[in-house]
C-alpha cells in the first residue's frame, strides 16, 4: 500500500529543495565570477592574450630590474613621468593607498614606468619615491631605455603613449594594469578613479586567493 504525501507537507519539503537547487546555481555562478577576464587580441580569428615580454630596466636604487626579477609575484603597473603637474600625482597617490592594503602581503609588486627617461633619471625616481614613502621592495619606480619603455607600454600593455611634437607634453595612459603570474593583464582599470582601484584590489586579491588554493592542490 503506497504511502501518499499529505499536501500540508509539501510545502516544506518543495522550499527546502529550491533552496538547494538555488544554492547551487549560486555557487556555480559564484566560481565562475571568481575567474578574471585574461585581456587579449583578435590576431586572424585567434584570441591572442596580451603579454608582458622580457625587459631589462633600472630601478630607483640604479638596480637592474628584469621580468624575471618580478618572481612569482602578480604585479600592479602603470606609467607616468616625474615631472607631470596632476594626473601622474593623483594616480601615484591613488596608487600609494592600494599598497598600503598589501603592506603585509609579498605575493604582490607595484611597478611604475617612467615615459620620459631622458629626464627621469634614478635620481630623480629615487627623490620620486622618497617624497611618495615607498617601500622599495614593494613598490619599484623605472627607467632605462626608451625603446623599452614605450615598446612595453605600446605592444604589451597596450596603454596611449605618445609624445607632444614640439613640447615636453606625453600623452600618456590613467590605466592601471593587473598582471598574473603567467604575465598576462587580468585587469585594466582608471587610476583616477578610486571606485575602480577600489576594485582592483578585490581583484588583486581575488587573483592571490586563486593562486593560493590552487598550490594547496
């Protein structure tokens, strides 16, 4: 004899299984949220991700500084020059505050490259950082070759870099970038608007979270 479900007693039973499918659906949804979008370009119908090439530079110590000095590091990176008068200064100080969130945190590197290294010699980055109290091992300021400088600004992070014929102008980007360990960008983002470096570091923090679980594997 089958035993018949009152209908008093669905109603509980029906929420607790749409609680479950939605808690589910939500958990799916919540693991593919926590996935960055890796930036690319489309070379004849391929998707090919943006990379960040090998480089040699100096840093604010007159200290060589290569891609592979970055380690096993993600990096923040950006590109200004000492001399800018507002945005340069906005982006820095903007930029200064996201790293006193990582001050604890050496899984993580703030590059800033000059686009005027003729005048931004390492003297004036190392006067450049002082005035800004960095942590220099966090939080590296560099100059070197101006083929290098712009070939990285223009063909790998894909930032606006230009010269203003007849001034000492730059055009120059307000992006920040978020590089993973495999030097691809994960995250483009204004420097002058705190919201959006606001959520660079939930990026940011995201991207170590992920790295972290997956060495426990």
């Amino acid at each position: 004899m089958k035993t018949k479900i009152k209908p008093i007693y669905l109603v509980p039973i029906l929420a607790v299984v749409f609680v479950l499918i939605y808690a589910s659906i939500n958990s799916l949804v919540s693991k593919g949220s926590d996935t960055l979008h890796v930036y690319s370009s489309d070379e004849m119908g391929e998707q090919v991700p943006f990379l960040i090439e090998d480089f040699s530079l100096l840093d604010q110590n007159s200290k060589v500084f290569t891609r592979a000095d970055i380690g096993n590091r993600i990096v923040i990176s950006n590109f200004f020059f000492a001399s800018c008068p507002k945005i340069c200064p906005t982006i820095n100080g903007n930029i200064k505050e996201v790293t006193e969130k990582f001050s604890a945190e050496d899984d993580i590197l703030f590059l800033s490259h000059t686009v005027d290294p003729y005048n931004d010699t390492v003297s004036v980055l190392r006067d450049y950082a002082d005035k800004l109290s960095v942590s220099d091992d966090q939080w590296r300021f560099l100059t070197g070759k101006k083929s290098t400088i712009y070939h990285l600004a223009i063909d790998n992070y894909k930032a606006v870099i230009q010269e203003v014929p007849d001034t000492s102008d730059f055009i120059h980007s307000e992006k920040v970038m978020l590089v993973d360990r495999e030097f691809h960008i994960r995250g483009i983002y204004n420097g002058l608007d705190k919201s959006e470096l606001n959520q660079l570091t939930k990026d940011a923090q995201r991207l170590l979270a992920t790295y972290k679980e997956d060495e426990k594997d």
